[in-house]
C-alpha cells in the first residue's frame, strides 16, 4: 500500500536561502500527522509544496499518488486545504458560501450537512462579516472538507481560539479522522498535536529534526522525570524509588510532591534549539 | 491506524468520483454569487454606478446649448462619451480593484486550491461585468432621454453597432481590468493604482472634452486605447449622421472602432493568460 504522502530529499531555496534543506516524510492513509516547527522554519513551505501551491527545487514528492507540482482538476478535488488567513467572501452568507463551494468539485457533501458538522446550523444564514474569529474558522474548515477530501490539510486552525472553542475544533477534527480523511496538521500548540495526531514531524531550519508518535518522541517515555517537593527537587530514572523514600522521610505524607515527565513542549524546546 | 481504516472501507471520496462540474456551471454559479456580493458592498456600487451618472447630471447642466450645424446638443454627445466611461468602469476600474482585493484577502488563494475550473472564475467575472455595464448604460440613456433630448436611435442598424460595440468594449475591458488587477501592491493602493490611469483616459478620449480642443499628440495617445473607440462606436449611434461631422477624422470610422476593440480583446486575453496571479505579493 503506497502513502498518502511520501517525500524524499525535498528542497526550497529562496533567493539562496534554504527553507527546505532536504526532508523526507511518509504519511500514511487515514493518520493524523501534526507538523512541528518554529516560525521560519520551512513548515509551511513544505505543506504549501505539498499542497500544489509552490513548486520545489528538488526532491521527489507523491500525494495521493500524483506529484503536486502538477496540480490536476481530480487532484485537487480529492484535497481539501485550510490556509492560516481568509478574509474573503466577507458579503456572503454561511450557506450560500458553501453551496458555490460544493459546485466545484465532483462528489461534495450537502452544504448543509457541513455546516451541522461545523456547528454553524444557527448562523448558516448570516453573513460571514458578521461571525467571530471562531466561527469564521469552522467556515474555512467547513469549505475546506465541503469537497469530501480524502486528504485535509491545515495550516495553524486554532491559532486565536479560546480553550473552549479549541476542544470543540479539536473533537471535530477527530470526527473527520475517525470517518478515515488523512489529515495534515501545522501547529504552534504542542498539546493539539498530543490530542489529535498519531504521529508528529518536529521540523528546524529546513530539516526534520524528529518524527515520531507524540507520546515517545525524542526519548520522551524514558526521559528522567523530576520529582519535587516542598524543600527540593530531583531529576532521576527511579522516581518510584525517590517517593518512597521521600515517604519515609517525611513519615507519610510528602508536602507538595509532584512528579512529572517533561512535557511534548520540554521535548519540542530542546529539540529546536539551534546547535 | 491506517489499517483499521482500510478494513473497515470507511475512506471517503475513492469510492465516489464522479465527473468534474462544467465549466459553464460553475462558472454560472460563480456569476449569480459575484452578482449578489457586488450589490452588497454598497461601496463598489456607489463607486461603479454613481460616477458616469454624477458626471452626466453635473455636465449636462453645466454645458447647454447646441454644437453649431450639427443639431447635437452637448448634453447628448456627454451621454454618449458617459456611455463608453461607463461601460469602460464597469470592466476595467471594478473588476481592476475588485480582483486585487480578492487577491489580497484570499479568495484567490483560496479557489485555486480547488478544483474549480481557472476560466470559471473568469467567465463569472465577465458575466457580471456584462449585467453592471448592461444596467449602466440603460440608466445613462433614462437619463439622457428624460433630460437631455437624446434620440434613441429607430433604424435597426444603429442598434446592431450598439450591441457589437457594447460586446466587444465590455469584454476588452474586463480582460484589461483582469490583467491590470495584478499591478497595484495591495488592495488598499488599488483604487489609486487602477482609477489614475482611467481617469486620464477618459479626459484624452473625449468623454468631457472633444477632440477638436485637444492637441494631437494627446489624441494619438488615446487612439492606442480602447475607450477612445468605444465612446466614437456610441457617438455613431447616438448622435446619428450630424455629428459625424464633429469627429477628427469627419466620420465615426467604425471599421476601425471594430478593429482596435477587436485587438484589444485579444492583447486583454493574453495578458491576462501570461500575468494573472492567483497569490499576492507578498505570498511569493
């Protein structure tokens, strides 16, 4: 079974500057794969490239089987794309948006449909001017899965939410995820990558500098963890045993103990680092 | 992950694939939305429709009188020359700001990451610029008949040179607002990036002022673009033989009106083949 994605030596240079210095990636059918990375770091040129947006310099790239730098009407209808900033169609209402949208492509879904999907049955009759920045997302999602893609991809969707709104997005990625659509996924948020992807890319001046599942990724599972207390704390590959003895010192209950493994943000910070 | 799913046969869209949507339905889609969009930005109508008809009013009343041993007041050759700016605005000035805006706010971006059919998008816009001029120009004559004496012409081959005229200027300038909408930096600089040009356009081509008052190298200028035409076709049409008198050359030329819209149709189209961008600038 081939990937939804496979990349191999991809590169970008602008005005001789390396964006993308060499990246391989594979993706495979039905996964949620969250792309990591600073600003700058060549994040969305990849996923622009991968989008058939830009072309590249070298480097083979396949999605859905097709090379992108080649962009096919029954290409692009099996892809649905969510770009960081829209102000557009500002006039329209939700519903008559979507349904111009849905005249594009060859199997859509009912616009209404999408718009009980995105939760924007109550407002399907205003004007996009008139949503919050919330709501306007689930529009650009909504118009981004209104061609009933096999692939999504978004660039940074929850950039600007409220936690709240972030976990309802999130369960309605998850849906998608759930129904099989392969999703590509660029963040700034390291716990929306733990929450939805099953696999994350951690890419730093141009390069993948770790893959991997949320959960393992850069040795994280078999990192020391640190225990702290009221008093001190210690950085140690035996916290069990440091709790009993803790427990024992303080004669039962230890005052303000904790005991945490470094976070995906800990990994993530360590691993950008420039070397 | 992969796996459960491609047991289970759940994976969308592979099963389904139908034909791809006609070009002529989305972009008649496209139309019917672009039309609703423009008459809810009551800015960009006011702009659009008010101007020819302000200009019109104010130099009617302004200029009376008779053009001598023509029979042609000055009010009726104001209407014919607002005729062509008119129609000249509804292409290139709206659709020359109207598409840098939507190239700067993403919309353009947006569309060409679907599977939307390039020349759909360009069919609505010419649609729309066809019903905007179309209701243009049935304003400007209203007015020019209730106010100022115009003759709407009753020989039915008036009207065929009005038609033809009508098609061929539409279409050229909305090729040309297509193709000059690339040029402004951003959409807030597209107003004076579009409008500047046009304006002078409209006073070398003797939409305010005959060509008789002007210098020649300014009419040479104006004879390279297509408004100077498009105002001499609806002269011809409007102010019936009399005036033919009044043209620099003593006749409307029509073979040559024909001939310089036609060119410009086809140099629009294929600057706009050869320029259009689907990102803006600073997107690369």
């Amino acid at each position: 079974m081939t990937h939804a994605i496979q990349v191999r030596g991809l590169t970008k240079r602008y005005s001789g500057v390396e964006a993308v210095a060499g990246i391989d990636l594979e993706i495979e059918h039905g996964a949620v794969f969250a792309i990591l990375g600073p600003n700058g770091a060549g994040k969305s040129t990849t996923v622009e490239i991968l989008e058939g947006y830009r072309k590249r310099d070298s480097g083979e790239v396949s999605v859905l089987g097709a090379d992108p730098g080649r962009p096919t009407r029954q290409w692009r209808s099996r892809i649905g794309i969510v770009l960081q900033t829209n102000q557009d169609a500002p006039e329209l209402t939700v519903r008559e948006i979507m349904r111009l949208y849905a005249t594009y492509y060859p199997a859509s879904r009912d616009p209404d449909e999408v718009i009980e999907m995105v939760g924007l049955t109550e407002s399907a009759g205003k004007r996009v001017r008139q949503l919050s920045g919330g709501q306007r997302r689930r529009v650009d999602v909504a118009l981004g899965v209104v061609g009933r893609p096999e692939l999504l991809f978004l660039d940074e969707p929850t950039t600007g939410f409220d936690p709240e709104s972030r976990r309802r997005f999130w369960d309605l990625i998850s849906g998608l995820a759930h129904d099989g659509t392969t999703i590509v996924l660029t963040t700034h948020y390291l716990e929306e990558a733990e929450t939805l992807a099953d696999r994350v890319a951690v890419i730093a001046q141009g390069k993948i500098v770790a893959a991997g599942d949320p959960a393992t990724l850069g040795g994280r599972a078999t990192a020391k963890a640190r225990v702290s207390w009221a008093g001190g704390s210690i950085e140690t590959d035996t916290p069990t045993k440091t709790v009993l003895e803790l427990s024992g010192r303080f004669d039962g209950e230890i005052p303000e103990l904790a005991v945490v493994r470094p976070s995906l943000e800990d990994i993530y910070l360590r691993l950008i680092e420039p070397s | 992950m992969a796996e459960t799913v491609e047991t289970a046969g759940t994976r969308p869209a592979t099963v389904v694939s139908g034909p791809m949507p006609s070009t002529v339905k989305v972009g008649l889609a496209r139309a019917v939305v672009e039309t609703k969009m423009f008459f809810r930005e009551k800015d960009a109508v006011v702009f659009t429709f008010a101007f020819p008809i302000v200009l019109l009013v104010l130099f009617g009343s302004i200029f009376a009188g008779e053009l001598e041993g023509t029979g042609v007041t000055v009010s009726q050759l104001y209407t014919a020359g607002l005729i062509g700016a008119g129609v000249m605005g509804a292409g290139f000035q709206n659709l020359g700001i109207g598409i840098a805006t939507e190239r700067q706010d993403g919309t353009l971006k947006r569309l060409a990451g679907t599977p939307m059919p390039p020349s759909a998008y360009f069919f609505g816009k010419v649609l729309i610029v066809l019903i905007i001029a179309l209701l243009e120009v049935l304003i400007l004559l209203a007015i020019g008949v209730t106010m100022y004496d115009l003759d709407l012409p009753s020989e039915a081959s008036k009207w065929v040179t009005f038609v033809w005229v009508f098609v061929l200027g539409v279409s050229g300038s909305a090729l040309l607002g297509i193709a000059a909408s690339s040029l402004p930096r951003s959409a807030k600089s597209a107003a004076a990036v579009i409008s500047m040009p046009f304006v002078v356009l409209q006073f070398i081509s003797g939409v305010f002022i005959p060509f008789t008052a002007m210098p020649t190298w300014l009419t040479n200028i104006a004879s390279v673009f297509p408004l100077k035409w498009m105002c001499q076709g609806f002269r011809s049409v409007f102010l019936g033989d009399g005036g033919a008198a009044l043209e620099a050359a003593k006749s409307y030329e029509l073979d040559r009106v024909a001939l310089v819209l036609g060119a410009w149709l086809i140099g629009g189209a294929v600057l706009c083949l050869t320029t259009f961008r689907w990102k803006s600038r600073r997107d690369g």
